[in-house]
C-alpha cells in the first residue's frame, strides 16, 4: 500500500512541477514564417560540432535549409 502512495504522489508532484514549468516558461513565442518573407537570424550546431548561423549566409542567392533529428533521419 505504501509503495502505490509514493507512486501516486510522484505522479502527482511531476504534474505540478510540469505545470508550473509551463506556466513560467514565458520566453520568445514561435512565430511563424510566411513565404517571402525574411527568416529570423538563428545559430544551430552542424554535424561537426561547429555552430552554424544564418547570417553567415547573408548575400547568397539561395540558402537551402534541411533539418534532420538527431539521429540524421530527413523530417
């Protein structure tokens, strides 16, 4: 009995503890981006481990953007 109390109780703190998380996390709201319009400026980390931003491709034609998770699956 005491064993299905604790569980409970964990799930129960873990809930409250996501909650409040939620709430609190109050940062930049994603936006979505039209076509045409410009991409936002962002930096993400490349295959080799090198930080990657868009503005270094500032003045090409065309930047071609492809995302993949972390196991390099295309999504």
């Amino acid at each position: 009995m005491k064993v299905v109390g604790k569980r409970v109780f964990s799930q129960i703190l873990l809930g409250i503890t996501l909650s409040v998380l939620s709430i609190l996390n109050t940062g930049r709201s994603a936006a979505a981006v039209e076509v045409g319009e410009r991409a936002p400026d962002f930096k993400l980390p490349s295959t080799n481990g090198v930080d990657i931003g868009l503005g270094e491709f500032k003045g090409k034609r065309w930047v071609f953007l492809e995302f993949y998770a972390q196991d390099f699956v295309p999504t």
